[in-house]
C-alpha cells in the first residue's frame, strides 16, 4: 500500500513538473519574441541626459545607439528601415550607427546649417567591452544648438569679385577728354583729322538741303591750291569752300565765349556763304515769302523778321533760359525758332544749323551734325514738334561724339604691337 502511494505521488509530482515546464517555455518564447521589438524600440530612443543639479533636461539632445540587434529568424522579410532623419546601418559585427543627413554647400564640403538645424559633430567610440583593442564601440553622433561648424572643417568659399564702378562722364567731359587729346597731337594729325571731320559736316549738311557733292568735288573745295583740270567741279568747288569757313566760324567763335551772342553772328555767318550780298550794314532779309518744296511750315512776314531775329537772340541772353534749361535744349529751340522765322532768302537752314552749332561749342559740346539719313524726320519734326527736332539734335551729338571715339580708338589700334591681343 505504502509503495502504491508513493508511485501515485511521483506520477503527481512528474505531471506537475511538466505542467511547470510548459509555462516556463511560453515565457521564454514571449520574451524572445518581445526582444527584437525592445531591440526596435531601442533605435528610435533618444535618451536626455540630466544636467548636474539633477532633474532637469539639458539643452542638447544626445543620440545613443541601442544594443546590438538580434539576428532576425529565417524567412522572415526584412524590416524597412525607420522613417525619420536618421538612417540605420547595420555593421557586420552587429554594431547600429546612427547618421544624420549632412547639408553640402554646392562645392563638396558640409556647412552648418542656417536654418537653426543643428550641425553633426563628430563621432566619438563607445567605451565597455566593445571598445578594447582592435574593436570599437558603438558610435555616438551628437546635436549641437549651436551653428559652429565641427574643429577641423573647412568650408569651401569662393570671394566675390567686387568691381569698382567709376561714374559716366558727361558729354562735356568726353569732349573735353577727346579735345584734350587732339590738342596733344602733331599739327599734320590734327590738320588731318579737321579735314576729314569738316568734310563729313559739309557732306551731311548739304545733303540735308538736297545737295549731294561728289568725291571729286568735297576734294576740290577743301584743297589748299585748287588746279581744277575740270572746269565744272568750279562752282560745287566754291561752294564747299564757303561752307567750310563758315564752320570753322562757328569753331572760332563758340570758343571766344566771352564775345556776346548778337543778331551779327547770325548775319555774319550768311555773308560767309554769301558774300556778294554785302557787309553787316547793309545785308537785307528776306522780302518775301517763298514757296520752298523742303520747307513745309509757315514763315514769318517780311516786315516781321528783324524783330522775330532778335526776340530768339534775346531769349538766349536771358539768365533764366540758362538757368531753366541744358545746351543741348537751348541750342535746339533757337535753331527750331530761327528757322521758322526763315530770315533770309537762301539757306536760312543752312545758317540756323550753323548757329546752333555755335551755342553748342560756346557750351562745352561737340557740334550736332544731323546725319542725312535723318533728312525726312527732320522736315516732319519742322511742321511743329519741337520735341522731335530737341530728340534729333540730342541724338546727332552724341552720334557725332561717338564717331570721334571711335576714330580714335581705331588710331590706337592701329599702332598697337602685333603680339599684343
């Protein structure tokens, strides 16, 4: 009886012992289960060290990386890497790192943020038993407030080339520079140079009337000893050469400024085309009104032109006109009134360019030859648009400035070494 007691009781006693088994083994198969999800949780853990006083959180967050992760079981598909900032590398030693994404400068070589991102420091091994001889620890990557880049970078710059801009000169001033440099010249190169400049003038001038001279004939009146083998280029010959004393009148006299601007200048520069006509005394205006195909505008009445001359001469000598208005806009206006006045009866456009062109020089500018390509314009602006006629003359100095830069720009390559580029 006592021996069947005692099998009863250890066939009790091995059931209950399998019973304890089968528990124990659900709970070692939960905690291996449970062991990759910690591992998981673990990567994304940011732990916040605690400052001296105890308690408080300090103002820099450090990233730690977890313990190594278990092998995952087989078949099992791999899991995506986590969706943040931070990418996960899985070493072969089992060892995580933690990476920041790092910002480039477009040259190749991080900078620190200036959006208030922290910059990543750098990595520093772990210390324990991953960290003896020939092995390393696990890497920490640390979130600095500040935007001070890391000690030993060095951020690629380039400077910025900073060009000194000098300011425009003002037409005056180009002028000035420009006679400056004529001046400074030998006399056969500036006899040279006024020859071919007074010849374009004269060209262009007459062009504008209707007058179209040949090469032949601009070579015969601007000749300092005309031996004309033709006999016909005479009177063309003639009429050039007149033309050209006159500009070089208007040169003379635009540079004496302190002579007065009188009704004389502009019956002098009539008699210099004409000199048949008389003398100052005695020169006549026009008597009476013509019916000029060029002209398209009213005239003024004879017994009206003395006066409506020496209303545009005393509109020039008063102080508010120089006062109100630039050379360019007085010259223009007083060439415009002149003209409309039409004083004489044979080139009155000829003498008020020729006088515009004196106010110009007596101000400091260069002369505004109206280019005859401009010939139509120039008639329609004279209907009554004085604005037209002021663009005109605007344009045609600095037309006029422009080309004698370049002249002189061509001279100065010309004598420029070959080996220079």
């Amino acid at each position: 009886m006592a021996a069947k007691r005692t099998s009863k009781s250890g066939s009790s006693n091995s059931k209950s012992g399998a019973n304890a088994k089968a528990p124990a083994k659900k709970a070692a198969g939960a905690k291996k289960s449970a062991a990759p999800k910690a591992a998981e949780r673990g990567a994304k853990s940011v732990e916040k060290p605690k400052d001296a006083k105890g308690g408080k959180d300090a103002k820099a967050a450090k990233v730690v990386a977890p313990k190594p992760l278990t092998k995952p079981a087989k078949g099992a598909p791999p899991k995506p890497p986590p969706k943040s900032e931070a990418t996960v590398v899985r070493t072969k030693s089992g060892e995580s790192l933690t990476l920041l994404p790092a910002r480039s400068s477009g040259l190749g070589a991080p900078r620190p943020s200036s959006a208030g991102v922290p910059a990543p420091a750098k990595s520093v091994p772990g210390k324990g038993a991953a960290g003896k001889a020939g092995q390393k620890g696990p890497l920490t990557l640390t979130r600095t407030a500040s935007d001070r880049p890391p000690a030993g970078f060095i951020q690629a710059s380039m400077p910025i080339p900073v060009r000194k801009l000098e300011p425009s000169l003002s037409i005056e001033e180009r002028f000035q520079r420009l006679d400056a440099k004529i001046e400074g010249k030998d006399e056969e190169f500036k006899a040279q140079f006024y020859r071919l400049y007074d010849q374009a003038w004269v060209s262009h001038d007459s062009a504008l009337e209707g007058t179209v001279y040949t090469r032949e004939e601009i070579e015969a009146g601007f000749a300092k000893e005309p031996n004309l083998a033709d006999s016909s280029l005479q009177p063309a010959a003639d009429e050039i050469r007149r033309h050209r004393e006159a500009i070089e009148y208007v040169r003379d006299f635009g540079l004496r400024k302190r002579l007065p601007v009188t009704v004389d200048a502009i019956r002098k520069l009539y008699l210099i085309l004409h000199p048949s006509e008389g003398d100052l005394k005695t020169v006549k205006y026009r008597k009476d009104i013509p019916q000029h195909r060029l002209y398209f505008h009213e005239y003024a009445a004879p017994d009206k032109i003395a006066y409506k001359v020496r209303l545009v001469v005393d509109w020039l000598n008063e102080p508010e006109t120089r006062k109100t208005r630039n050379a360019v806009r007085i010259a223009a206006r007083a060439h415009y009134d002149l003209l409309r006045v039409f004083p004489f009866p044979i080139d009155s456009g000829k003498i008020a360019r020729l006088f515009m062109n004196l106010l110009l020089y007596r101000a400091g500018y260069p002369p505004a030859i109206i280019h005859a390509k401009e010939r139509q314009a120039y008639y329609e602006a004279l209907k009554g648009e004085p604005n037209k006629i002021l663009r005109i003359v605007a344009d045609s100095v600095e037309d006029g400035l422009s080309s004698i830069e370049k002249f002189f720009e061509e001279q100065d390559t010309k004598k420029r070494p070959s080996n220079l580029i």
